[in-house]
C-alpha cells in the first residue's frame, strides 16, 4: 500500500513540472563587434627648411610628383640645400596677384644635380594655389636646383595643353603647411634696384635669406588638407 501510495505521489510530481524547467535555454544572441574606422596613415614625406626668416615646413606629393619630389629630397638628405641654397628673389613687382618668393643653389653650380624630366599639372594633378612649391624652369626639363613658394593663386602657372608657346607650365610637387609667414617675411624683404637681369631685375633680395637647415620631419598632428591636390593623377 505504502508502495502504491509512493508511486502515485512520484507520478503526479511529474505531472505537474512546468514544461519550461525541463528545457535548455535558448543560445545567446550573437553582439556583433564594433566597427573601428580605418585611420589613413600619411606616408607623404614633410621637410623643415630653416631660414634667416624662421622655419617653413613642407608637405612633399611623392605618388603625384615622383621625380620631383625625389630630386628635393636628394638635396636635403645629401645636406646640398644647407650649404649653399638662399632664397634671393620676390616678385612684389609683379603686383597682388602674382606673389612668390624664389630659391636655390646661390653657390657652386657643381653642386647642382642634373636637370629633371617636368611633372606637368594637367599629369599630376597639382595646382599653383597659395602655398605650393613648384620648381622653376626655364624649359620643360632643364630644372635643377630652383624652387619658389606661391604667396597667392596664380592659376596661370599651371600647365595649359590647349594653349599656344610654352604650355607646359611649372611643376607643383608639395605645399607649404606651416611657416608661411616667414616666406612672406623673404616676399617683403628689401630688393636690390640693379641687380637682376630681365623681368628680375627689381626682384633679387638684398640680403638674401639663407637656408640654415633642412631636413626631414615626421608628419605633425594637425597638419592641413591643403589646396594643392586639385584631381586624381
């Protein structure tokens, strides 16, 4: 009797389990991972350039304007624009719209490295806007040593396939990203009234500014888009 009576109780337990405490729990629900924003790294090279007038940085274009930017870096790492480059010419008499200052090897010309093929702006995509460096020419393919910074836009230096003599403009290959209030202390500076030959005379400084050190830098923080990317290479 005892038996039955321990059966039965055992029978009616079971029957009276919720359905839900006899079954496993449902899997976790999967939390996807955040996101984490690629960070694009700058591998442009940048150059602090030491004058008379205070530091200017430059930002190098090496994937736009590989030859020439290659050639500005072989005067800096080989100490050549320590040495014997100044920036000696302003052109404040060309007016407002067309400022730029000008410099280079002021010393022995064996010191120059061998003229470079011309990185025209309708190639690289590079435009003469406030703040860039381009090399100065006096042919598509003879520049050396000479590099000025523009002070204002001057679009017309840019290369011009449509349009008739020396078309080929000038060649852009960095900017000026920090410092160029020293370049427009060298653009204010006093002209010699003789010196110069052509349109430069009324242009060469006098003192010329020397550049005391060039080298180099890794890419600063907070270092500007800048201008003078204007269209894909």
């Amino acid at each position: 009797m005892i038996f039955q009576l321990l059966t039965l109780s055992l029978a009616t337990a079971a029957q009276t389990v919720p359905a839900q405490a006899t079954q496993l729990p449902p899997p976790p629900v999967a939390v996807p991972a955040p996101v984490t924003a690629a960070v694009e790294v700058d591998t442009r090279p940048y150059v602090e350039i030491t004058t008379d007038a205070g530091k200017i940085v430059i930002r190098l274009e090496t994937r736009r304007a590989p030859v020439t930017t290659a050639n500005f870096l072989r005067y800096v790492d080989s100490k050549r624009m320590a040495t014997t480059f100044k920036f000696y010419r302003t052109t404040r008499s060309w007016g407002e719209g067309n400022q730029l200052v000008q410099a280079g090897n002021r010393g022995d010309a064996r010191l120059n490295y061998p003229p470079i093929a011309h990185e025209p702006t309708n190639g690289t995509g590079l435009t003469h806007c406030k703040g860039a460096v381009a090399m100065a020419r006096s042919a598509p393919g003879d520049a050396t040593s000479d590099f000025f910074i523009l002070l204002s836009d001057i679009p017309g230096f840019d290369a011009n396939p449509g349009g008739s003599g020396d078309n080929a403009g000038f060649a852009v290959f960095g900017e000026v990203i920090s410092g160029l209030d020293a370049a427009e202390k060298i653009y204010a500076a006093p002209i010699s009234p003789t010196k110069g030959e052509g349109v430069m005379v009324g242009q060469m400084l006098e003192p010329e500014f020397k550049i005391l050190a060039a080298r180099r830098i890794p890419a600063p923080a907070d270092a500007p888009k800048g201008c003078v990317v204007k269209a894909a290479p």
